[in-house]
C-alpha cells in the first residue's frame, strides 16, 4: 500500500465509524479507532502516525518490540497488545505496551501486575470475553467474568477499562450483532456491579463487523484489513 492509500483508507474507516455511530443514534465521537498492524513493517505504521493516527495494536511481542524500537521517535503513539498472551512474554508487554485487551486469567494479571514499571501509568487492561462459545478457545466464559473481573480491580499496577471479544465469523448483520450485544450486556452488568471502576471501554468490531459492533455499542473498533490491506504471510510474526 502507498502512502496515498494508507491516508484514503483511515478516512474512509472514520467515515465507516461515523455512519454507524450517527444511524446508530449515538454519538458521532463515541468510538475511536485502533490500527491493527500486525504483519506490517514500521513505515507504514509511520505512515498513518503521518495522517494522524495514534493508537497500534499488535498481536505478536518480538515483532511488536522491534517496532516499537523504529518507531521511538513518534510522539504520543500508543500501543495495544491485543493477540494471545503466554505468560512467559508478559514482562515485554508490561514494559513496553499502554494497553493489553487479552486478560482471560487471574495468574496473567498478576503477572503483568507485579511486572509493570513504577515508572509507567498503571497497565490499561480489558478482559477477554468468549461470547462465541465453543467455536473459539480465546477468552473467558461470561460466567466467570464477575469474579475475574473483581481480582483484577484489586491490583493496583493494573486499570480494568473494559471487556474485549473476536466472535466467530458470522455473514449477516443480525448473525454478527448477537454475540457482541451479549458483550455489550455483560459490560452494562459489570458496570453496574463496580460502580467506581474506571470501565470505558468496549473493544469489539473489526474489519467484517464494524457496523454491527457499533450498533452493539462498541467504544473501540480494531481494523486491521480495512487500514493497511490484506495481511502478507510474514514469517516473521511467530513467537
Ligand atoms: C487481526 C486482528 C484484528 C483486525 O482484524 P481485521 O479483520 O483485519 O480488521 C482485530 N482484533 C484482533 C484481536 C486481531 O487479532
């Protein structure tokens, strides 16, 4: 992808997103966007930081490192870990990420927890909910949310900002809908719950489902594909 294209497809993504949020009769400003960038080299994560985009996730932590290290000089970029988390990588994302979305056990958190520099903000974290049941292994059940959810509050490196979901895909717009609004009543129970929480954040939609996921009420939407093109096979993103 040139420059060029990078610059037309994060517009026409916000015109996407304000579509939605505008038909959905919520707020024109009620989402924002974060670049998927997985499998893409630095320049054109630079490219958008250009066009003003400031918020990455990645899924992959060498990768994600080495990036990060390129890219030193952008300011105000914010990173989002949002792919599977092995504890034995947790130490590289509490140092070097603002965000992870893929908190799905309470011995993760603790990790990412006792391994957070005091010198950074706490760890902004969103549980990672499994709405679509068997059909994908990421992600806790919705019934062992409430009780996940209280252990993680109660660390003091970590900020719980909301819950994450990949559903399965699904085809139609009423198909995509069903298991993001079973997230979205999951967050209006865990809000209700934790009243004093600082939970914002609703991270669900991606290329295929945005509008449904806006409907739902998502706060932020994850596009990858509609960003920066299909994704190469990049040998270079196994860990
Ligand atoms: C890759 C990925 C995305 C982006 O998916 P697209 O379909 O390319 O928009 C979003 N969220 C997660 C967790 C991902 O791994």
């Amino acid at each position: 992808m040139t420059d060029t294209d990078i610059q037309q497809s994060l517009a026409t993504a916000h015109h996407r997103m304000e579509m939605a949020l505008v038909s959905a009769g919520r707020d024109p400003q009620g989402a924002r966007l974060l670049a998927v960038s997985k499998t893409k080299p630095a320049c054109m994560l630079r490219e958008a930081w250009q066009h003003g985009q400031r918020e990455f996730g990645e899924n992959y932590v060498q990768e994600a490192l080495g990036k990060q290290a390129e890219l030193a000089d952008l300011e105000g970029i914010i990173w989002h870990f949002i792919g599977p988390l092995q504890s034995n990588k947790s130490r590289d994302v509490a140092e070097h990420f603002d965000w992870v979305h893929s908190v799905d056990r309470i011995r993760l958190a603790r990790r990412l927890n006792s391994q957070r520099p005091d010198s950074l903000a706490p760890l902004n974290v969103c549980i990672q909910v499994n709405v679509s049941g068997e059909g994908s292994k990421s992600g806790i059940a919705l019934d062992a949310l409430i009780p996940l959810a209280e252990q993680v509050l109660a660390l003091p490196r970590l900020r719980l900002r909301g819950l994450m979901a990949i559903p399965a895909p699904a085809e139609t717009l009423d198909a995509q809908r069903q298991p993001l609004a079973a997230l979205h009543s999951a967050f209006i129970k865990l809000k209700k719950r934790f009243p004093d929480a600082p939970l914002d954040t609703l991270s669900m939609g991606m290329s295929s489902d945005l509008e449904a996921a806006i409907i739902e009420g998502s706060t932020l939407v994850r596009l990858g594909t509609a960003i920066f093109g299909a994704r190469d096979n990049y040998s270079g993103a196994s860990q």
